[in-house]
C-alpha cells in the first residue's frame, strides 16, 4: 500500500458496514480518505476509531448516488479540493425486500437499479474524468457479490427481487470498465470483489439473524481484500476476487 501513500480515494456507502471498513483501513493506511455517504454524521463518527495522528485522513461527504447531480458536484468538489481521485471504491447498495411479480413494487425495484447499478456507474464516470485529468495510475473497486455470478434459486429465503440482477450487472460491467480504461491509454485498474454472506446492516434485522446463524464474513474482511487487491504491483490487475466464508455451502 506504499504506492497509495498521501493519495485520494473515495469510498461510497462509507455509513456502515463493509464501506465503513474500508474507509477505516484506507486512512490507517496512509490515504486521504473522502467517505461518501447519505448518513455523513455516522462517516463522521468513524474518526473515533482512527488512531488521533490519523483521523486527519478521514473526510465525510453527503452523497446520495442515486441522484446525478449530486454525484456530478461531489466528485468535482473532490477534485478540487483534494487535488484528484486515484481510488474510488463502489461499495454503496441495497437490498429490497419485495417479488418482481408483485404490482406496488416499482418504486423498490428502481431503488435498486439506481443504486447499485446507475449509480456505481455515474460515480465510475466521474472519478474516470478526475483520474484522465491528473494522469497518475489509478484503480477502481466494484463491491459486487457472489449472487453477481451465480444466482441461488431458495425457495425458503424471501425475494430480494433486483439484487441478484443488478450484481450480475456489476459483474458485466466491470468488464466493460476494463475494456475502456485499455483504450483510453490510462494506467487504470479495476476490479470486482464479490463476498459471500456478510454481516452488515444491508440486511433488516430477521435475515440478518439468520445470516448469523451460519458461516459468515465480517466486513473488515471484506476490507483486507480490497488492501491486497490495492497492493498489487503496477503490471499486475486482480479482475474479480471472490471471497467467501469457510463452510458455506453455496
């Protein structure tokens, strides 16, 4: 993590859980941290968890990636105010709780797709215009899932409608992003990481039990990878990393 040593990285979704994680271990080591996150007090209140010479590293913005706009102001106010991006982690999503077939749900299946699809992408689209300015090597993150690779047909579970769609659509799109960043002849990497279960508030609290239950993931190990990922030398680029609990069966 030398390489990214006094450099920028912003982390979406950086409230809770696996982004809070992340924004955590990237300030300790060394970044300039920028957590975005609709909550910004609780980005905030990460600070207490950073040794005190550190807590500098640690900056909280409001962002709500669903919208466009806002996303379009915040990374140019990063921009400017932190002199460029070279990491950005896509972390920020939901899950929702709902069938497809059922008729009131289209509010809920657009808050899907406008988090966890259109907004990594208009988020990538931006930190793409800072890291093409400032011309250092760069690297993008895409917290996808394993349910982005192989959907889970358990007719116990309750749907979670769009999720699996919409991490299937991180897994093509990761792809894509790769294609594109080789033809704009910037040193640009990404990855997708892809965890099996997780404990994180994404879940409400009775599937959230019933995850703990079984063999499980921490976010902070969901946060090492992406340090690994991060470490890699120049020629080398991790294109997909799946990181999964011991025992779990799926």
């Amino acid at each position: 993590m030398e390489q990214w040593k006094n450099r920028v990285a912003v982390v979406t979704g950086a409230s809770s859980g696996i982004g809070a994680a992340i924004a955590i271990d990237l300030a300790k080591a060394g970044m300039i941290t920028v957590g975005l996150a609709r909550r910004v007090d609780k980005v905030q209140a990460l600070k207490k968890e950073l040794p005190e010479k550190l807590r500098v590293n640690l900056h909280a913005m409001k962002c709500d990636v669903c919208e466009e706009e806002e996303i379009i102001r915040t990374f140019e106010l990063i921009d400017a105010k932190f002199n460029g991006i070279d990491v950005l982690i896509n972390n920020a999503g939901i899950i929702r709780q709902t069938a497809l077939i059922d008729q009131d749900n289209s509010s809920l299946i657009r808050e899907v797709i406008d988090t966890n699809v259109m907004g990594l992408v208009f988020c990538t689209r931006e930190a793409y215009k800072s890291m093409e300015k400032h011309g250092r090597n760069s690297h993008v993150v895409h917290i996808n899932s394993i349910v982005g690779q192989q959907h889970f047909c358990l007719l116990e579970y309750p749907s979670f409608n769009m999720y699996p769609p919409s991490k299937f659509a991180v897994t093509a799109i990761t792809e894509i992003h790769r294609q594109e960043f080789i033809r704009s002849k910037h040193h640009i990497k990404v990855t997708s990481v892809s965890p099996g279960a997780v404990i994180t508030d994404i879940f409400e609290k009775d599937i959230k039990d019933m995850v703990a239950q079984g063999p499980h993931l921490l976010p902070e190990d969901v946060s090492k990878s992406v340090l690994y990922i991060l470490g890699t030398p120049p020629h080398v680029q991790v294109h997909e990393l799946t990181i999964k609990p011991f025992g779990e069966e799926m």
